[in-house]
C-alpha cells in the first residue's frame, strides 16, 4: 500500500511561482513511477508531468512545458512540482499518481497509476 499527501497549494496571482510536494509512505519509493495531474470541475483529470521512478526521465504536457519542473527526491520519499508563471487556466485541484508495477504504459493516462493523494488546491487569479 502506497500512502500520498498532496500539500503546498495556495491563491497565488498571473506570474506569480508555486511548489507543490507529494510525501509518499508505505512502500520502497524509487521502486515506482510517479506523476502529477490536475482536475478542474466537469472535465477530466488532465496530466501535467511525469518523472520516472529514477528520476532520469521526465515529461510535459504542451500546457506547461518550460513553466513547470517536476522532481523527487527517492531518499526522502518526495515528489515536488515547481510551477512558474502560472496562469488563470493552471487553477485546478493537483494530485501526485503513483505507480508500483511495470515499465510499459502510458504516462499521460490516469488510468496508468492506482494511488493517488487527496489533492492540493491551486487557483491562480487574473
């Protein structure tokens, strides 16, 4: 069993930075994959980024690409995502996925991961 906690969202303004953090339990965690996806009501959660279970690779949806870093740090059980230049349309409830078993899936899907935390608030106002 894999236990994670979302924290460090806030009500920040355009432009303004935010890091969010994912402290895992349970579980050896760089054994698994993890990610960081958003939900916004009446839509599907949306992936934001992915970082391997090494950390060697990364990567991006289109929408944030070269705003935000996703990183961990394996011996302190942490997944970070800094977010910069944030954007009105970047407000959305932010989990961190994580994924225990097998090399070959899809990244981008929620449907790839089977823990997920309880979500930190992110709204960023115009």
């Amino acid at each position: 069993q894999v236990r994670l906690v979302e924290s460090g969202g806030n009500l920040v303004r355009t432009g303004d930075s935010l890091t969010l953090s994912c402290a895992s339990s349970g579980r050896t965690f760089a054994d698994y994959h993890t990610a960081w996806f958003r939900h916004v009501p009446g839509k599907e959660r949306e992936f934001v980024a992915r970082i391997s279970a090494s950390g060697a690779a990364t990567s991006y949806a289109d929408s944030v690409q070269g705003r935000f870093t996703i990183s961990r740090v394996n011996a302190q059980s942490m997944l970070y995502l800094r977010m910069t230049n944030l954007k009105p349309e970047d407000t959305g409830i932010y989990y961190c996925g994580a994924r225990t078993w097998g090399s070959t899936f899809d990244p981008t899907s929620q449907y790839s991961y089977e823990y997920w935390g309880q979500g930190t608030q992110v709204t960023v106002s115009s």
